[in-house]
C-alpha cells in the first residue's frame, strides 16, 4: 500500500474526496430514514435518522477540518485555525444534544401509549440497507485515512460509521419485535440509539472541550517527548516544559540547560537539531519553542520566571 504524506497536494485531494463521499452518503441515509420513518410512524427508525445527522454533522466538520487544516498560518491566527472548527463543532453538538432529548420525549410517549409503526417491515428493509452501507464507507474512510499519512478527522468519521452498525441493528431489533406483536420493541429501540447518539456526541464535545481549553497531551506522549529531551547530547537539564493540543497537534515549549562555555552559534543550532528530533519523534508536534539556559545558573531566576509547565504541577502535587 503507498503511503501518501499528509502535507502533499495529493492527499488532501483524496480526503477531500473521502469526505464528500461521507457527505453524500450520510444525506442519501438521512433522506431514506426521514421518509420512510414518517410513512411508517416507525419512532426508532426516526431516531436512527438523528443518528445519520449526527453522522452528517461529523463528515460536515470532517471536510471542513480537512480543508482548514490545510490552510498555514496568517496574521490573524499565528497558530492555525482550528479553533474555528472546534466552535462551529461546539455549535452543532448543542443542537444535537436537544434532537435526542426530542427523540427521547416521543419514544416515551409512544412507550406510554402502546403505539405501534404501521409497517414496520419496510423501515427493516430500509436498516438493512443502512447497515451495508455503513460496513463500506466506513472501510472506505478507514483505508483513505491510512493511506494519507493518519487524518484524524476521516479517522473520526469511520468510527462515527462503525458505531451505526450496532444502532442499526438496536433498531432492526425494535422494528421486527413490533412486527411480532411486541409493540413497545419500537420506542424501546428508540431509547437505544437515543443513549447511543449521546454518548457519541458526549465524546465528541469532551474532545472538543479539550481542543477549546488547551487539553495536555496524554501522559505518554508528554513522558515520550521528555525521554527524546533527556537523552539528546548537549542537554544537561531541562525544566518548566508545557505542551498543549490544538487538535491533533501539539504545540509545546521548554527551558533545556546547556553548557555555558557553548558558543551562541552552537546553542542555537542545538535548539533547532532539538526541535527536529521532538517532532520526529511525535509526527504530530506542530511547533517546539526551545529556550536554552546555561547549565547550574541561580535557582530563584527558574521559580521567580517560570513558575508553570509540567515541572510546576508536579512539585505542586508534592
């Protein structure tokens, strides 16, 4: 399988395709599950069509972060635009929230009443459908993801495709029991997929929240980002080292001591063979800011100077 880089024109040709595909597909689903669901009466194929606009909402910001993330920094957002993504994200999450919430009001009365889909038997048809189509492009954007070099965001939208194969068949499930007399199996199904949805919203919003308030990077990265500082010759030390995600990227800072006899040429070059090895090691470092110090200089400039990062939360947990 070839490999394609991220940055290169070739690869965003082919996210932006995969993403497109996830658009069209997901409005095709939505379309035939409105339709049919309002035909029918059938309440959890209805919730299942919340599901697909959930899943339309997440290939939406899919395209949309592809095509943003593309965009370099400008005068206006030194570090990218994101953030703006995360927003609008933030935005639909919220509508969302409220959409299951209805669903979930609607399967309830129906569970009161004890109505029943007048033809349940096309909303399976319709599922069935859905649950094929789901299984390939989530495929799909599962293998466009790889080949590009990792795009989180397709990355994402699979997973988002994968997880309505299960509400489909929780649906499916509803629909055929209501044909067999069992008429709460329909609004039951519905409570189902509503509890999934939300879930799957509620892990979106956390990642978003994280985005939005400058989330650290997982504990592994930031001990595998310190064993690259530690081990690289010509540091001595190291301290107050900060690192925060921007997305996928991360964006960090630190203070390495280095011996204080090397020439200001040399030092300088060192911060940069630094900031090469760091992103080497994590692909997804965006930016490092190195400030080197000469090695044994006078505690107090450290606490007065650089009372945060990583080393001020652990003495403060100590």
């Amino acid at each position: 399988m070839d490999i394609v880089h991220a940055s290169d024109p070739s690869a965003l040709r082919a996210k932006s395709r995969a993403a497109g595909l996830s658009i069209g597909v997901n409005i095709v689903l939505l379309s035939i599950k409105v339709t049919v669901g309002l035909l029918t009466g059938a309440v959890a194929l209805l919730a299942s069509a919340i599901d697909s606009l959930l899943d339309l909402t997440a290939s939406l910001f899919a395209l949309f972060g592809v095509r943003i993330g593309a965009r370099p920094p400008d005068d206006t957002h030194a570090y990218g635009h994101h953030k703006l993504e995360s927003f609008a994200s933030l935005a639909q999450l919220m509508l969302l929230f409220v959409t299951v919430a209805i669903i979930g009001w609607e399967a309830w009365d129906r569970l009161r009443s004890g109505a029943a889909p007048t033809a349940p038997l096309a909303g399976v048809g319709v599922i069935l459908f859905a649950l094929v189509v789901d299984l390939w492009i989530s495929k799909k954007l599962a293998t466009v993801a790889r080949q590009t070099g990792g795009s989180h965001s397709l990355e994402a939208d699979s997973l988002h495709f994968a997880t309505d194969v299960w509400s489909n068949v929780a649906v499916m499930i509803g629909l055929v029991a209501a044909q067999l007399g069992f008429a709460r199996g329909d609004p039951i199904a519905a409570f189902v997929v509503a509890v999934m949805v939300f879930v799957t919203a509620f892990t979106l919003l956390r990642d978003v929240g994280g985005t939005l308030t400058d989330r650290a990077p997982d504990a592994a990265i930031v001990q595998q980002l310190v064993a690259v500082i530690e081990e690289f010759p010509g540091v001595v030390d190291h301290h107050t080292l900060r690192a925060r995600m921007l997305g996928q990227r991360i964006f960090l800072d630190v203070c390495v001591e280095l011996d204080p006899d090397l020439t200001f040429q040399r030092a300088h070059d060192l911060s940069h063979d630094l900031c090469s090895a760091l992103r080497e090691a994590v692909p997804n470092v965006a930016d490092a800011v190195i400030h080197y110090e000469p090695a044994d200089h006078p505690d107090h400039q450290d606490q007065a100077d650089h009372a945060h990062g990583f080393d001020a939360l652990a003495t403060s947990d100590d």
